[in-house]
C-alpha cells in the first residue's frame, strides 16, 4: 500500500504549483515577455495565469480544448494537437523570449510521463528567455538551466523549478 494516496498525491501537486507560480510571478513581474502552458486541461491552472499576468500573452498548447467555459484562452493563443506538431509554426515567434513555462502534463502512467520529460526538455530551451523560469509537475534535464529550490509551501518532488543560465 502507497503511503501516500492519490488524492493526497493531487493536493500536494496543486499545493505546490500553487506556491511556485506565486514565486514565479514575483520574478517576472518586471520582465516582459510572453509566458506558455503545456497542458490546458480543465483551464484552472490558465485561468490562475490570466488573473495573476494580465495584458500578457499566454500561449496555451493541448491535444484538446477541455476547459470549463470560464476557463477558455484566446483562441488566437491556443493551439490544439499534439505539441510537437503545433509548436514549431511559433519557434520564431516565441524563441528566446518566453519568461514563464508551466509543463503540467504529468500522469499516473510512468511510461507517458517520460516520454513528456523527454519531450518538453527538448522542446522548452529554445524558447525560454536568459532567467526565463520553467516550472514542471515532472522533473526534466533541461540543458542551460540551473535547478531552483522551491519556495515555502510546495513540497519536494510534487513540483519542479528551473532557471535558465545560458
């Protein structure tokens, strides 16, 4: 038996992203630049953005729009299919400028989830701006970046922070 139940699991999770991306939004307060969310789902964590960024872009990238009503981004923002085919047709509209990037695609499935570390540790680099924060509820080796150490309020493992060096 798991110490740790899955509903135990998803508070922690939201627990912790909760308390980076208010650390998140203190570091790039002044820094202009557009930020980007792998994985809508239902909108809670996009509609967190919106509230906390206003007048910035959010680019906004799922395989589909399952978002409450109150929930939706600008469509002209988001971009449904896989990411690895939607994405490329902004490289040069988003690289290196993006000073915010949440990967919120984790799963229960282990083999899925290294697929998806795999993928948005290739996929984030180039478009995160010198400093540019990526935040992550899985851990990615990212080239370029340093680690952060998570704010007070998030818990160890349940949520990833990276800072670009380079």
């Amino acid at each position: 038996m798991n110490a740790v139940s899955r509903l135990e699991k998803t508070l922690f999770r939201l627990q912790s992203q909760h308390a980076c991306l208010a650390w998140a939004f203190e570091r790039i307060a002044d820094r202009p630049g557009p930020v980007i969310e792998f994985g809508l789902g239902l909108g809670r964590t996009f509609d967190h953005l919106r509230r906390h960024l206003p007048g910035r872009d959010i680019y906004v990238f799922d395989r589909v729009n399952d978002a409450y009503p109150d929930c939706q981004p600008d469509p002209a923002l988001l971009f449904l299919g896989e990411i690895e085919d939607t994405l490329p047709a902004l490289r040069d509209r988003l690289e290196g400028r993006v000073v915010l990037a949440n990967s919120d695609l984790g799963s229960f499935d282990r083999d899925s989830n290294r697929r998806v570390a795999e993928m948005s540790s290739r996929l984030l680099p180039p478009l995160m701006a010198p400093g540019g924060i990526v935040m992550s509820d899985l851990p990615l080796a990212l080239s370029g970046f340093e680690t952060v150490a998570l704010p007070p309020g998030a818990l160890e493992d349940r949520y990833y922070l990276y800072r670009r060096t380079a």
